[in-house]
DNA sequence: GCCAAACTTGCAGTTCGCTTCAAGTATCCA
DNA sequence: TGGATACTTGAAGCGAACTGCAAGTTTGGC
C-alpha cells in the first residue's frame, strides 16, 4: 500500500541488497526480467525481489549462477515455488550443504589428528595429499578443492 | 639412495602433483624458489616437495596463496615447521575450519527450518538474508558469502 | 520548460589461480 | 655429434561473478 506496483532498478537495488550492476548482469545472463518504459528503463515486478532472494539464498548454497539460472528456468515465470517445487529444491539443497559439511568435517579430523601424532613433516599428512612416495590409490576418494571462503563481507 | 639430490621442473610436478606451470607461478609469487644450471634451467631442493604439501594443505583449508606466502614466509627457509610453528598454525586452521563447518550448519538449519515450517515465500526464510522489509539488523552476522566448492577434481 | 538525479548501453577492467602458447635454448644419451 | 626431449620466457587467455566508466537519454518535481 505505498504506492506503485512497479520498482525501479535503485529500489530492487536497495530492498534486495544486490548491485545494480548485479540486477543488469543476472538480466543479461537470463536469471531475472524487467519489462521497460517507452524511455527504456528498467521496471521491475516486485516478484523479483523473491527470485533474488532465491538467487542469493542459491548461491549461499553454493551453486554457480548457471546452475540457479536452470533451477529458476524450471518455475514457471515468476511464479512462487509450491510446495513440491520447494520440496524437490531444498532436498537437493541440503545434500549438497550435508556433502560440504562433511567434507570440512573430515578435513578437520586430519588435521586434528596431524597434530595430535605431532607429525611435522607434512609427508604422510592426510591433510595435504600429496601423492608423494606413497603409493597413489587407485581412484582416490580424495580431498578434492575446498572452500575459498567466509571472507568477504555481505553489502 | 636414488641418486642426484636436486630435482627437475618434471619431477618436482610428478611427484607434488602440481603442473609444471602452477610451479612457475608459485615461484613468481614467492611461494617456493628454485636455483638454476649454467643453462638457466631450475633445480629444486628436495624440501621443496614439503613446502608444497603445505601450500596443497593450506589451500585446502581455504587460505589464498597470499595468505600462504605470508605464513611461508615467517618459516625461516625451507626449514620444516618446528613443533610451536607447527602448533600455531594448526591451531589457527583448526579454528578457520571450524567456522567454516558452522556456517554451513547454520545454513543447514535455517533450510531445515524452511522445509519444516513450509515457508515458501522466501521472504522470511533464513537461508536468503535479503534485508527485505524486515529491519535490518543493526549490524548483522549474517550469513556471509559460502563456498563455490567441491565440484573440482584434483589433479 | 528546466534541470538534477537517475537511468541507459557497451565495453573494458578486476580478482584468483592458474593454463596455454610460441619461439627459442639446454640437457642427456647413444 | 646429433637429435629427442625437457626446459626457458613473456604474454595472453580463462572462467566466474561481477564492477566501473564514459557518453548519452529519461524521468519527474518545481
């Protein structure tokens, strides 16, 4: 009740947090639509600002602007995720946030255990995994890449 | 016992795991060293295999390369960590880790929390932080940017 | 109608951690 | 000595997710 139906590019940029330059750029790579006035401006639905909380809710989760462009493209345009829509996403959701918590989880237990064995040399040191001198495993199950973190800051 | 104790660009590779070329550029961000033939080739001492496993394991835990250097850089060179080195800065990984393995579950939570209380608007929903309506908190945890993580292989 | 503030576009630039390339040089073994 | 193989350099490129800039246009309140 305060007013138009419709935002402008600062207002969606304000009430969502993201950059303007973000709001252009997730139009232009499909995540996000604005219809324009006869000038051309942007106009936004207040819908968007519900998909850009999905984006960042998304991308917290870790998953890469594509992945969430596709996971979007399979909601009918701008429609409110239903139940079985959420269900199918947040099941996915919390597998993939189950998988990097243990994955951190087993790293911290080498580590801990580097340093409970006081071992210095970093050879046998499940936290590296060098693939030095021993024998490599088959098909190692192995540390893969982690996080790039918790650094920076939100807005 | 197996012979010269200096190594080659293609051993050193062979044997941390690391490309040929990522060993070039560690050595032009100061990571590791190398002394050169008459010719100009590098030939590395065996300590730098160490020295890499820690930079794999750093890496691991989520520190940039500057990070590494810097930490690298208060080991005296190519010394192995003595035990208190070795205890500060497992101590300090213990600690990253750790936060790391917290915000996830936060984040875990919060999407269980969505699941369970069916709140499909997104508006409310803890995983997305939009700042939208609500008040924003004054200045706010937050949830913070999480990983691009695990989808990389190694090697 | 005026004018400042907000908006438009395209393109270049940024950061991180590398990889790839081309053209030339060194090393090692027979 | 010849030649295969390994090495050297600098510069450019990549991919992700944006940001910044310049030059021009629109909007909207007075």
């Amino acid at each position: 009740m305060d007013g138009t139906d419709v935002l402008t590019v600062s207002q969606v940029a304000a009430r969502s947090g993201f950059a303007a330059s973000a709001l252009r750029y997730y139009e232009r790579e499909g995540l996000i639509e604005a219809s324009r006035t006869t000038g051309g401006q942007r106009r936004y639905q207040r819908s968007v600002l519900r998909r850009l909380a999905f984006i960042r809710a998304a991308s917290n989760v870790g998953l890469t602007l594509e992945e969430i462009r596709l996971e979007l493209a399979e909601l009918p345009r701008g429609r409110t995720p239903t139940k079985s829509d959420w269900h199918r996403i947040s099941v996915d959701w919390r597998g993939r946030l189950d998988e990097q918590v243990a994955a951190l989880q087993a790293l911290r237990d080498k580590l801990d255990s580097c340093i409970g064995c006081g071992c210095l040399s970093l050879k046998q040191c499940g936290i590296s995994n060098p693939g030095d001198e021993a024998a490599d495993s088959d098909d190692a199950p192995g540390a893969a890449y982690l996080p790039r973190l918790l650094r920076r800051q939100m807005r």
